[in-house]
C-alpha cells in the first residue's frame, strides 16, 4: 500500500471535478503539503497553470483571472499561513461575485494541536466569507470515489457567486513513484472519466421573472443607475435608459459611455437634485457605486419605488430603500422587460453636465493627477481594456473621466482594498490575452510590489501607470485632523519604482509632461510584454482639484 500513490489519485478526482465545472485556470504557490493536488493539476491537459511563489499575490491573480473570462478559477496552496493569505482575495470575490475555488493542503487530524511543524486549524478559517465550504476527510480507500465525486459537484454545482474553500488533508508520505493503489478505487467511477459532464448535475435555480405592471412603471418619471456591469450590459442599459427618455447616471465601472459624464460634480447642484427628485422610480443596475456624490444622492432619493437588478444575492443597498430586489441577469431582465419610446424628462441635466466637463477641462490643464484622470480615455489601447487602482485613482477618474461605451474596465471595487492590485490586473490579462492600461497609486504599488513578477509573463503589451503623489492622499479628500495626517495616514515613503521595475527586468519610463506620458504609453503599445509608467505629481494635487471642481459646479 502506497499512501503517496492514493493521495495522488484522490488528488486526480478532485481536480478531474473541476474541470466538468468549467475550471481552465489553475494557480499554483509552491509546497510541500499540496504536492497531491499539484501533481494532479500538472497532469491534467485540461489546465492552464500559473504559478506565483507570494499566496496573496496567488489569490488575486486567480480573482483578475476569474474577472477576465467570467470562470472558476482554482487556486492550490499548502497549509498554515499560506492558507491564510487568500482572505482578501476570497473576500473581494464573495462581494464582486467572481467564482474561486480554493484547495488548501492540510495537515492530517492527528498533526492539529500538539506542536506538529505548519500545522494550524485550517477548517472554517474563513468563517463566513465562503459560499461554501467543504472540509474533506484524509483520503481512504474506505470512501468510495462516488462520495468524494459527488460531495464536490454538490459544492461546485450550486456556486453561483464567490467562493468555495475545500480543505484537502493528505498524510505522509508525499513523493514516491507512482504504483496500483488505488487503481481500482479510481477506476470505479467508469464511463466518467471519459465524458466532459458531472458526476451529479445540481438544478440551476429560478429563471428571471418579469414584473407583471412594468407597463405602468415604464410611463412614470423614472432615472436609472448605473453601477458595475459588463461591456456588453453597460451598452445595453445606455440604450434602453435612453429609449424610455430617463437620465443614466454612470459609475466608473458602468461601460455605458457616461452619456451624463462628471456625475459625481454635477450631482451636488441643487438644481440637479430638485429635478431628480421628481422621479417616481430609481432603477439601479449593478452594485458598488463610487463617486461620494452619487452614492449622498442615492442614499437621500426617496422615489415611490426603488428597485435594485443585480445577478448577484443580497440587499446590495446600503441606504434600504423601499422597493424590489431583483435577483437576475441584467441582460435577460432588460430583454423581458422592453422599453417603450418616450420623449426625455429631465433634460436639464444635459446642460449641467456639459457645463462640468468644460470646467474640468479647465481645471486640469496642469500636468498632472488631475489631467490624467480627465484625459485617460486617450491613452486607452484600441481593443484593449482599463484596470482602474483603489483610493483616490478611482475617484478622480470616476469624477472626471468619460470612457467609451462598452470598452471594458476593471477593478476590485467590492472591499476596495488596495492590496493585490497589480496581481489583479495581471489576472484580467491573462484571461483576456489584450492589451491592457492598468493604474495605480503609489502605495497601492509598494503593497502588491511582488507581483510585478507577474508582469513579466504578459501576452499582449501591459501598462502599468503608477501615479506617485506620496502617499495616500485619498485622506487629504477626509476630514482627517491636520497635523497627525502626513504621519498617521498619508504616510508618504519617498520612493521611485525605477529599481522595483529593474528587480524584475520591465521596461521603465517617467514623462513629465503630456506629451511625453502618451509617447511613453504608446511606445509601450508597441513594445511586447509590460512597461512600468511612474508619474510623479504634487501630493495634494489631485485632491484638491476635486474638491475645487465639485464647489465650482455645485454654486453654478
């Protein structure tokens, strides 16, 4: 009997599961502990493997990964504290709804609790972020391979958002070559290792209703929300607003194309507020709004109902308004509920937001934050996509930017952490092979630096803007206590990341006007793999641009 061999069997029917659940990624951290799963990866033709030797970087990778091509995306550690280092990307997919599955190599029961060498209490360590979580037993010939097969269809077959923790105990030894053990044990699944199909297929749930007096609804003063979407339901929910005649307001992550762009300015006028309030219904589509202006209005609407589509579960309104949570895809909740062609009500807003833009095109004709975050879209590559960074980044191009409808833009706007930024936008590219502008802030930069490994493997031209204004000047935007801000929260370190691209062998550029920014980006168009763009700004710059712009166009 060889503990090695049937370890690496049982590891192959969890990773065969995998694949009839639509699994094509699989990211790998070194170890010893997870060499069953590992193994059992490798030989799996099924799998494209990416490999990182930083578990926190791992899990974010996996989280751009599972963004970029809309699958699971397994992840495989070994035990102790490298398990520990996919909580924030677990939670970042638990609020966002990207699907991951993590197999986490685990000491056997005998090793918990008394001293054994990385050796830490492993099940539930993620408490409630899950959607599932699955603590294997050791794997025994005395379980046959249809539980373990079907155990783990259950589990993966009624994921429909976030994450699944499978926690895989395997006792020594963990090498050794290959013998029959098992075999039969293995072999007694049949015909189900040569189909591409579950062991046992789960029911897929409700189908999308439709809301039988929408035809009232849709002859009410309505306005729409729009929140974080796909390109394609961006685009969708841009025209349908528009055929009812109801004012869109576009988040950053929208992919409308912000036919009312600069909202997070424009909504702290009175004269745009006064006319909103006339609406009789508020459609949001898609959760995780942005900019502090619109999430103020969202809060303060009190509409006669509000109503929130969204796929994934949840409340997903802070402000519980009253109204419908409809739990749908957007894009068959548009198709059943048509819009019908009527002229538009709150025209006004048109002006007003026009009028914002002029003003941050005045503001901002200073090199700079400011400018960058305004003029984005022209940097953007044609068929490429956007990975917007956390903090202040998000908020300034939010606030100032319009992007293109439909044109893909990514973030991790769910915990909006910063950690894991840089390995999130490296996964995005991978799953989508195009080229890609992702920007960062400077600390957002120094937390994820290990990952700019990661970078070295991009199969299309990679940009990677790092904006350093010294710190994190997203507190210059709070009322933090003057004083104690640079030291207690700014921070700023005094760094440049000309050796941070050089350590991992990128291409490095720092332009200091515009002219020399959109060289610099369009060289790195044409230049194969990924090129590091530092600009460095004013600290404060940024920041107070924005407070400036939304006090200029809230008194206009």
């Amino acid at each position: 009997m060889s503990i090695s061999s049937f370890n690496r069997r049982w590891a192959a029917v969890i990773l065969e599961t995998l694949t009839r659940h639509g699994v094509r990624h699989v990211c790998i951290a070194p170890g010893s502990r997870s060499t069953p799963l590992t193994l059992a990866a490798a030989e799996n033709h099924a799998f494209i493997v990416h490999t990182h030797f930083d578990e926190r970087g791992l899990g974010h990778l996996a989280l751009g990964l599972a963004k970029g091509s809309g699958e699971a995306v397994a992840v495989i550690v070994t035990s102790g504290t490298a398990v520990a280092n996919l909580y924030p990307a677990l939670i970042e997919a638990g609020l966002t709804g990207e699907k991951l599955i993590l197999l986490t190599a685990d000491r056997p029961p005998e090793l918990i609790d008394c001293g054994a060498n990385q050796a830490i209490r492993q099940q539930g360590i993620f408490a409630s972020h899950p959607e599932v979580s699955l603590a294997l037993p050791r794997p025994t010939q005395e379980i046959p391979a249809r539980w373990l097969v079907s155990t783990l269809d259950e589990a993966l077959g009624t994921l429909k958002a976030g994450a699944v923790h499978i926690n895989c105990p395997f006792a020594e030894p963990l090498y050794g070559e290959m013998d029959d053990t098992g075999l039969e044990w293995q072999q007694a699944l049949g015909e189900w290792w040569r189909s591409d199909q579950p062991w046992l297929r789960m029911s897929e749930g409700q189908a999308c209703l439709k809301q039988r007096d929408w035809f009232f609804w849709r002859q009410k003063r309505g306005v729409v929300i729009a929140g974080r979407l796909s390109a394609s339901e961006g685009e969708q929910v841009a025209a349908w607003a528009n055929t009812l005649g109801w004012p869109l307001i576009s988040d950053v992550l929208s992919q409308t194309g912000q036919p009312l762009p600069c909202a997070d300015l424009w909504l702290g006028n009175p004269r745009a507020t006064a006319l909103l309030a006339q609406a009789q219904l508020v459609i949001q589509f898609g959760a995780s709004l942005t900019g502090k202006r619109l999430l103020q209005w969202q809060a303060a609407c009190e509409p006669d109902e509000y109503w929130l589509v969204d796929s994934l579960p949840g409340r997903l309104d802070p402000a519980h308004h009253r109204g419908r949570r409809l739990t749908a895809n957007i894009s068959d909740w548009l198709t059943l509920h048509d819009a019908q062609k009527r002229a538009p009500w709150a025209m006004a807003l048109e002006a007003l937001a026009k009028e914002a833009s002029q003003q941050v095109a005045q503001a901002t004709q200073r090199f700079g934050e400011a400018q960058l975050a305004s003029r984005i879209a022209e940097l953007l590559p044609q068929a490429g996509q956007l990975f917007v960074g956390n903090s202040l980044v998000v908020r300034l191009v939010d606030a100032f930017a319009q992007l293109p409808a439909g044109y893909p833009v990514y973030s991790n706007r769910g915990a909006s952490g910063i950690d894991g930024l840089i390995s999130t936008a490296a996964g995005v590219q991978r799953a989508t092979a195009r080229p890609t502008l992702a920007i960062v802030g400077d600390l957002s930069a120094l937390y994820d630096l290990n990952s700019l490994a990661l970078l070295r493997q991009a199969s299309a031209p990679l940009v990677l803007i790092v904006v350093n204004n010294n710190g994190g000047q997203i507190f210059s935007l709070l009322p933090t206590p003057a004083a104690e801000r640079e030291k207690y929260y700014c921070m700023p370190q005094n760094v440049t990341f000309e050796h941070a691209a050089a350590l991992f062998g990128l291409h490095y550029c720092r332009p200091e006007s515009w002219q020399a920014l959109d060289e610099a980006v369009k060289a790195g168009w044409r230049t194969p793999g990924a090129t590091v763009v530092e600009i460095a700004v004013p600290p404060e710059e940024g920041a107070q641009t924005l407070q400036r712009l939304v006090t200029q166009v809230s008194q206009a």
